[in-house]
C-alpha cells in the first residue's frame, strides 16, 4: 500500500490551492442555488456534530452530580446501586466507542493544549515588544556572555565571542552600504562563523538566503540568482564552486571568501573576491546604530527546499516564523533553557539551523555540531560534548544503529532526542540500545503551515490530531483516488476524509475553524505526503509523494535532475524516480533514458553528474529503455517504471549502477542481492 500510494501523485503540486468546491459555478440561478445548499448541508452537519458533543458532555456531568447527591445523602452503598445502571445507560447514549477513545487521549490532548498555550504566551512577548531574532541573542549574550554559545569540533564561541563576530559582520557590511531589505547569499559549510554571519548580516536588516553547501552549477547558480542576492559570503572550502560559476554571475555581484583560522591565504589574483577576514580584523565589536529598526515581521533569512518541481526554491522565513518554529519545538517538545544540543544536521536547513540553533539563540542554550554527520561519532560527540538532547533525521539512526556496539552507547547524559523521520521499525531498538529516554519526533514542511510533534513518545507517530475537538488545528487526511491522484469526493463534490487507520493526502485548512470533511469554497495547504490516523488520532507517515523523493536526508526533486540527465544523453528522453532499497531510508535515484541503440556514454554521464549535481541527487541507477509506452501528452509513464524497480531479474532493459568506484557498471542479479543485502554500499 506504501509504494502504491507513492506512485499516484505525480500531478499533485506541492502547493496549491486545493477548490474543495468541485463543480464550476455558473452564471445562472440553479447552479448558484445547488452550491447554497451544498454550503448550507455542510455548516449543518458541523453545528449538529458539536450539539450532540455538547449534548454528551451534558449528560456526563448530569449523572456525575447525580451521584455525588446520592452518595451525600444515601451513602455510599446506594451510589453503587446508581453508578452501574447510569454508566450502562451512559455508554449506551453517548456512544461507547468514541467516549473510550475520547477518555484515553485527554491526557495527552489536554498536555498538549498548555504547552501550545506557553508558545503563544512566549511567542507572544516577542511580537509585542516588536523584536527580532539578533536582538533577543544580544539580550542573551549580555546575561550568559562567558557561557558556551556553539562547541565546534576542537573549537568553541562564548555567546560574548559569537555577539562581538556578528557585530563585527554588521559592521563591516553597514560600512559598505548595505542597508535593511538587502539581500546577501551565505554558502558555507557548517562551522561557528556560519551562524555569526547571518546573525550579523540581520542585525542591520540584511536578508540572508541560507545556500546549500552541496550545490554546484545551475543550481547554485539559480539558487543564487532567484533570491536577487546582491553579494554571495562563501567559505575557502567552496573557492571552486563559486569560480566554476563567476562568468555566469552578474558582474555587479559582490563575492566575499571566508577563510578558516588555519586557512588564511588562497587569493589566486582574482580581484573580484574580496577577504573578509581582513575587513573584519578591524571592525567595531559593539552593536551597529541603525536608522530602521528591525522589527518581529521582518525578514530573516531565505531556507531553500526542492519542492515538488525545478530547481531549489527559497522559503521566505521572517523573524516571526523563525522564532514561532523555535519557541514550538521547545515547549512542545520539552527543552530547557540550559541544555546542551548536539546537532550534526547541516545548518542552512530548517531543522539544524533553526529549530537547534534557535535553542542557543533565543534561550541561551548551548549548541554542539560539526562539519558533518559520522554514525560512528554520534553518540562519542555526545558522551565528550556533555549533550543533554540530540538531533537526528531518519536515516542518521539507521546509520547510526549499524554501527558496532560501543561503551559510548549507552554513556551519556542525553535525556531526548527529537527529530524526524525516525522509522516505526527501528524505533524500539534504537532507544533500547542507546538508553534514550525519550523521542519527540515532528513533522512540518519549511513552507507549509501545518507543523505536529510527537507530545507523548507514541512509538512511530509523528504527531497526533484530537479525537475529542478535532477542528481546533485544522488538519485532515483526505481520501485520493488510486489511479489519477485526484481528492476522492462526495456526492456533494467535497474532499472526502479518511477513516481510522486508512492512509491518504495529508492537508492543513487555511480556514481557521473547520470540520473535519471539508466544507464548500474551503482551501488547504497539500503537503503531498501520504499518512495515516489511527483510532486514537496518532499520525504516522506513510511516505512522500508526487515528483520529490528523499535520499540522505536531503528532497530530491525529479525534474531538476531529469534536465541535467537529458543534458548528458544529448537531451533523449528520460524520468527520474526515487526507488527503494532493503534496509535504506528514503529512495535512491533511478533515471530511466530512451536509447534503442544503447550507445550512452556512461563515463560521460557519471562524470556529468559529479559535477552538476550533489551527491544525494546523483542518479545511483540506470535504466536503458529500448522502447516505452508515452502518456497522453507524450511523456514516460514513470509510475509503471518506478513499479519495476530496479530489478535485474523482472526488468529485461540493460541496468546499470554507481559504483563506490566511481562508475557505472552493468547490475547483474548478484550485485542486485549485494545492494540490498548492504555489501555493496551506495
């Protein structure tokens, strides 16, 4: 059902806005009069569902003051009498079924209400006293200057040290002219100063568009150009990168090269590239004064995701959402201002760079990471580092959970971890093996609207949406047809919603009270994710679908990687798809190309990939197609070859597979098994 359900959205886009209103409205009379009714039916079944609720509740407190009167009065033995006949009579009236379930998760419903009370109330602070995210860090440094803001490898940054840094970027780029609204590209790899930057750069109002390090051509070029950045700050570790670009760059691109402490020269004459590093030797430390203050609303920072098509697009994440995504892990999730987080997650995405950094930066915790993910330096990282909670993604505990048992397993002082995608599956023996006490696994889109977290360490879920109320956070999962991927829809042509334990689109109301199937003229954000409810309202995700799929821990989006592929074969056609791997997370990528005459040039092709495209994106397998049947508007059918797989012993066209080598070799069926198996590692 899993795969099934992954294969049917490739039409559905990743944002839109979902007309739950299926039939077009007319000019005349009747038709208008048919939606009136439509609207009039559903607001009816909504107030009807609540007054029986209320009715419900009625009753319950009813009995219960009837039998405290008994009891007053009669004693006790007659209560007995009373209470049996009145609960029978109860359960019977109220519907048994609901009211269990209805009982057994008020806890967790009513555990999650106060704490999304305390980030409203937090949040709330902020927005009134109209301050940023550079502000509320400068009120931290000043109350924990000596305490360590960020542990970096055999490095550390007291808040007062990472304070005077960012000054200093304020003002060194205030000095040249940037001003609030302007816009300049950080493309870095993780270290201490990555955050200093950005931090400095929004102390003057600068927006900072958070490159991925991976990137490479057009890509980075895009990635580059979409923001409008106006200047690009790029580490010595990505000289290359950005030189194999600068013809393509707008001459009126300011470059900027950070060098690392033991990297202080690299200049090559290129008089284009300006070092920071001795701009900044001679900067003020203290705050920059500002004509226009930098308020809550502002703008912060650009996070890149793939979405659903094309290249990489910017996410618009202004102070508010950042510190509203901060503040709602923490409550939600259970943080304390004094932890210590440890973090290996790249900092330009939402998840290391906000929800762990924001812990430093607004609560004045302590942030631990590195340059990149080991499995087998995790838990080490942790037990040296003193970390309290720990960051993951789905495929970091699997890599992590294959490593060879360790004293550090289980010596440390993590009392959490959160994340996500941590799989059901592997749940149960990572936190028996690493002795973690407990898991706060979340879910949310760094452009979407609808964010759930894991409040009471449900084993596989992801979040939960209340049996009790479950208009008060809009949320739903609603019904898709299995062969076109269309909303599934009533007689009425409403969205329908799915029932307990039946998987479907995942989808958050714009509207702010609604019911649960929605109503007429309603619109939701799509996630495009598949997921399920069960009976008691806990999520959990059952996979990604339409054009993006995920490969080490990074969205990988089809059509970007179809270009660069096409480029390569001398534009023949071709589809990319993500397929599946025993024992892998995510899905690896498969390109599929039309040659009959099997002439591809395979070093040609690998060579390509290298260098247009990340490491994650890079097809790992490929599928030689001599002849393939075309949709209507002429393109491949990539759910029926996405259905293959990549199995030599069902497929008859010639396969291929990336080496570790470096190449493209022939996949027999006994390197099919050594994939699967884990000998061959790709």
């Amino acid at each position: 059902m899993q795969l099934k359900f992954h294969n049917l959205y490739g039409n559905l886009k990743h944002r839109i806005r979902l007309q739950v209103n299926v039939q077009r409205q007319n000019e005349d009379d009747i038709e208008k009069g048919k939606s009136s009714r439509r609207t009039d039916d559903a607001k009816t079944q909504t107030v009807a569902v609540f007054l029986k609720r209320l009715v419900i509740m009625i009753i319950l407190s009813g009995l219960v003051a009837g039998g405290a009167a008994i009891w007053y009065y009669f004693g006790w033995q007659y209560f007995l009498a009373y209470f049996f006949p009145a609960l029978i009579l109860f359960l019977i009236l109220a519907k048994y079924d609901w009211w269990y379930v209805a009982v057994v998760t008020a806890p967790r419903d009513l555990k999650a209400l106060y704490k999304y009370l305390r980030t409203m109330k937090h949040v709330g602070r902020y927005d009134k006293k109209n301050i940023g995210v550079a502000e509320i860090f400068s009120q931290n440094a000043q109350k924990y200057p000596h305490r360590q803001a960020i542990v970096f490898e055999n490095r550390s940054f007291t808040f007062l040290e990472l304070e005077e840094f960012a000054n200093k970027v304020a003002n060194v780029f205030k000095s040249q002219g940037y001003k609030k609204g302007d816009v300049v590209a950080l493309f870095l790899e993780n270290k201490p100063e990555y955050i200093g930057f950005w931090l400095g750069l929004a102390k003057i109002g600068v927006i900072v568009p958070l490159i991925n390090s991976n990137l490479k051509q057009k890509s980075l070029i895009h990635s580059i150009t979409v923001a409008k950045s106006q200047a690009v700050i790029f580490g010595n570790e990505l000289r290359q990168d950005i030189l194999d670009i600068t013809k393509e760059l707008d001459p009126k691109l300011a470059l900027y090269q950070f060098n690392d402490p033991k990297h202080e020269t690299s200049d090559d004459g290129n008089t284009r590239i300006e070092n920071i590093n001795e701009l900044m030797k001679t900067a003020n430390t203290t705050v920059p004064v500002i004509e226009e203050k930098v308020g809550y609303h502002d703008g912060l920072v650009y996070i890149y995701t793939s979405g659903t098509t094309g290249l990489p697009k910017a996410a618009v994440i202004t102070n508010a959402r950042y510190i509203f995504i901060v503040v709602a892990i923490h409550w939600l999730a259970g943080f304390k201002d004094d932890d210590r987080f440890y973090t290996p997650l790249p900092l330009y995405h939402t998840a290391g760079g906000c929800m762990s950094a924001g812990q430093m930066l607004l609560f004045g915790s302590t942030l631990i990471t590195r340059k990149k993910f080991s499995a087998s330096q995790y838990f080490n990282d942790c037990q040296q580092y003193n970390a309290t909670i720990a960051q993951y993604i789905g495929e970091m505990c699997r890599y992590v959970l294959a490593t060879p048992p360790s004293p550090n397993d289980r010596n440390h002082n993590l009392r959490l971890i959160y994340g996500n995608g941590l799989r059901p599956q592997i749940w149960p023996d990572f936190v028996k093996r690493f002795n973690i006490p407990k898991v706060a696994e979340f879910y949310g889109a760094t452009e979407g609207n609808a964010n759930i977290v894991n409040v009471d360490n449900t084993v596989g879920a992801i979040g939960f949406v209340s049996r009790i109320l479950p208009f008060v956070y809009p949320i739903s999962i609603i019904k898709v047809d299995p062969e076109t991927g269309e909303p599934v829809r009533d007689k009425n042509g409403l969205c329908v919603a799915c029932k307990a334990d039946e998987p479907g689109v995942f989808i958050k109301k714009l509207n702010p009270i609604i019911h649960l199937e929605l109503s007429s003229g309603d619109s939701a954000f799509l996630s495009g994710d598949v997921i399920m409810a069960d009976k008691w309202g806990n999520l959990f995700f059952m996979d990604r679908t339409g054009d993006t799929f995920r490969w080490k821990g990074e969205n990988v989006s089809t059509s970007e990687v179809e270009a660069v592929v096409s480029n390569m074969v001398d534009y023949k056609d071709c589809v990319v798809y993500g397929v599946e791997i025993n024992g892998q997370e995510g899905r690896a990528g498969m390109a599929a190309i039309l040659d009959p005459e099997n002439k591809i040039d395979l070093v040609k092709m690998g060579n390509g990939f290298k260098a247009q495209l990340p490491s994650y994106a890079r097809p790992i397998f490929v599928r030689v197609l001599s002849k393939v049947d075309m949709t209507g508007t002429y393109k491949l059918k990539k759910n029926d070859l996405q259905k293959e797989g990549f199995n030599p012993s069902v497929i008859k066209d010639p396969l291929y597979y990336y080496d570790p080598s470096g190449q493209f070799l022939p996949l027999t069926e006994v390197k099919y098994n050594d994939i699967n198996n884990g000998k061959i590692r790709v």
